[in-house]
C-alpha cells in the first residue's frame, strides 16, 4: 500500500493517489469523496490467484464516482476473463453502465457473462440489460445453456412520492392498530398503580 489519504470536515475523504499492490495487480485511486465526488479507480488486476483458497481471477477496469454525495453518479467499465472459486467457473465478465440519481435514479446498465458452470449447471451465455429512470425503466434477461434457458423483458413504473405516501399510510394504520389492540405502557402503569393504592 502505498500513497496517502485523508479526511476533513470539507471532505469525508481526500485521496491524491493511493496505489494498493498485490503481486503483479494494481488499484489505484484518486480524488475526493464529498460534498462535490470525484473519485476514481483504476484496477489492473491480471492475477488475483492466491488472494484466497481455492480462489483464482482476474480482474481490469475503472469505477468513477462524481456528483454530490446525498445523489452520486457511478460510472464502471470492468472485465474479467476467468472467475474460478471452488465449484464456480466463469471464464468471462463485462459489466458497464452509467447510472445517476440526481432527482431520480436512471442510466444505463449492462452485464454480459460467458461459459458459466456451478453444480451441473451450465450457462454458455447470459446478458442482463438494465435502462431507462424510475418513471419508465425496462430490464432484458437472455441465457443460452444447459439446462436452463431464458428470454425476459419486463418494463416498470416507479412513483416515488405515491410510494412514500402508501408507506406513510401502512405507518398510520399500524399505529392505530396497535393503540386498539393494546394499551400503552404508561396507562399500563398507571392502571398497577391504582390497584396496589386501594
């Protein structure tokens, strides 16, 4: 580990280069974590055998995180052309995307795996496709292998006030009950108090 890292009442964290080093594999990263993001990782990870047992992978890529902190912007570019953990087998990875959450969640999100193998289950080929915002979002699903296969779609709606509102009511509801059903602790007491006093 090599680089220096801090942390002020201005920013959460302030990194002006952090290099982890693992064998022959690198992460660096760089920027601020704040009020105003802008952070970044680079990973070059060729060879992450050994890192734990019965684990073997490799790992390259960049994740950068920007924008206010209560509403982040992730944007990720990572591939991966073997993921090996005991019985688990996957000899590729790709997963990219953009997904903002100012004023709402949206973007754009897309794996794709290739030759998957765990337990007698055998995927040639999946891809996970994610788009659109909270108010109109789809998501596609397709898998070639053996012996399951797969092609979905679903498309969706999400209101987030009419979903607060609907919690907000649950809240309520649940409230009245419990008052009906039971009575609070201190009319509890009070009702103990009274009987010990006569």
């Amino acid at each position: 580990l090599k680089g220096q890292l801090s942390s002020s009442h201005q920013q959460l964290l302030t990194v002006p280069k952090l290099l982890l080093i693992y064998g022959e594999n690198q992460i660096t990263l760089q920027g601020n974590l704040g009020e105003q993001s802008d952070l970044n990782a680079d990973i070059q990870a060729p060879n992450l055998q050994g890192l734990l047992p019965d684990f073997n992978a490799d790992m390259i890529g960049k994740i950068q995180l920007s924008g206010k902190l209560s509403e982040p912007e992730l944007d990720l570019d990572l591939r991966s052309n073997q993921v090996r953990f005991q019985q688990f087998k996957l000899h590729q990875l790709a997963a990219k995307g953009n997904i903002t959450t100012e004023k709402q969640v949206q973007g754009e999100l897309a794996v794709q795996l290739g030759q998957f193998a765990m337990d007698g289950v055998n995927v040639n080929n999946a891809r996970l496709t994610l788009s659109g915002n909270e108010h109109d979002h789809v998501l596609k699903f397709s898998a070639k292998g053996d012996p399951i296969g797969a092609n979905l779609q679903i498309s969706g709606k999400f209101d987030r006030l009419q979903q607060i509102q609907a919690l907000s009511q649950s809240v309520k509801q649940a409230e009245e009950r419990l008052k009906r059903e039971e009575p609070r602790f201190d009319e509890k007491v009070e009702s103990q108090f009274a009987q010990l006093t006569l």
